[in-house]
C-alpha cells in the first residue's frame, strides 16, 4: 500500500510559519495542509473551510467526545483541533500531509502515530529580540499581548528539543528551502 506521510509544523506566534507554509505548498503542490476546527472568530479575510472550520465552543465540545479530534488544545484562549478523518483519509490515500499546529498537539500526535510516518518540525525566529520587532512591526496586537506571547514563545522555544527538526527563519528563502529539503527526504 502507498502510505503517506504526516509533517507536523509548529512555530511561536510571530515567526512566519503560515507565510513558509505557503511558499511550500507552492513549491510543492502536492503536500495536503490539514484545515482545522476553532472556536475562534474568524479574521478579517479568513474563509469557513479554507482557512478553518469556524465553529462554536459546544459544537466543538460535542466532536471532542464523539472522538472527532486527532488532537486538540487550547491555545491563546481558543479551542483549535484536527480532523482525524481528514488526515487518515489523506494519510490513506499516501498524501504528504501538513498540520500547522501548536506544541501541544505536535506532542499528542507524537504520542499517537507510527513514528515511520511523522516528521516533527519546529520552526524559531533568530532571537526574542527579532521576534518582539517583527510582532511589533505586525502591528496585530497590543502591547499586552506581544510581552504574553514573547513570554509564551520563551516556553515554547523550550520545547524545541522534542522535534525532528529546527528551522531557524532568519532569511526566508533559506528557511523555504530547508523545509522543502526535510520534506523531500523523509
Ligand atoms: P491562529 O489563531 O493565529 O491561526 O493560530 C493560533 C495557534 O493555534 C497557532 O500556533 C496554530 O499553529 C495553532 N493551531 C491551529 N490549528 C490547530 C490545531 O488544529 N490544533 C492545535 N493544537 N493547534 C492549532
């Protein structure tokens, strides 16, 4: 049987892992991103299904049960989790799929799936100074919230040591084409 593979991507708040992602998947059309459920309120631009799944916290809580999730967590105050269908269809298929998610459900799913068929990859910013500027610069987010999620990314960086790989995003062509190599080689 052609079987696929499962890459897990997580990256602190700020560190461009949507916009690597991106370029990727436009280098390589054929790897499958992983749309997951949120509670959270969909933002300016972003469409039901494409981006996520929008839903409400009780709908979300009735899949939690009915063992819809692969993993899920609770992540700067929203509930975010991955279809076990969709991936083990994909998976089935033996599709290169991705899961843009935080640390949290990169572990269960190390816990969860064949480590044959799993690739870790953290990806960092060069230093927290670089990742407060770029927050900044962003201009997302309060003052408030870029000390929490600069506090949270301390966290995070922490846990690097239990993927694969780290890729550090300092020049964003590199950091590219050290994820096309890592997913063209495992
Ligand atoms: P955002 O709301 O900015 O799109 O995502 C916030 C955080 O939630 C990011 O770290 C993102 O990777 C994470 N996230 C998105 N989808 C999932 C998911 O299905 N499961 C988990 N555990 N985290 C997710």
């Amino acid at each position: 049987m052609n079987t696929g593979h499962l890459y897990v991507i997580s990256a602190p708040s700020g560190t461009g892992k949507t916009s690597l992602v991106k370029a990727l998947i436009e280098k390589d059309p054929s790897i499958r991103l992983s749309v997951s459920t949120t509670t959270r309120e969909p933002r300016l631009g972003e469409v039901n299904g494409r981006d996520y799944f929008f839903t409400k916290k009780e709908q979300f809580d009735r899949q939690i049960n009915d063992n819809e999730f692969l993993e899920w967590a609770f992540v700067y105050g929203n509930y975010y989790g991955t279809s076990a269908t969709l991936v083990k269809n994909s998976i089935n298929r033996g599709e290169k799929v991705l899961l843009e998610i935080d640390w949290q459900g990169a572990f269960q799913i190390k816990q969860r799936f064949d480590r044959g068929m799993l690739t870790l990859i953290f990806i960092r910013p060069p230093s927290l100074a670089i990742l407060k500027e770029r927050l900044q610069k962003r201009g997302q987010d309060k003052i408030g919230v870029i000390t929490e999620r600069l506090a949270t990314a301390k966290e995070e960086i922490a846990k690097s040591v239990n993927f694969d790989y780290v890729i550090i995003n300092d020049d964003f062509e590199i950091a590219v084409s050290e994820l096309y190599r890592i997913i063209n080689s495992s």
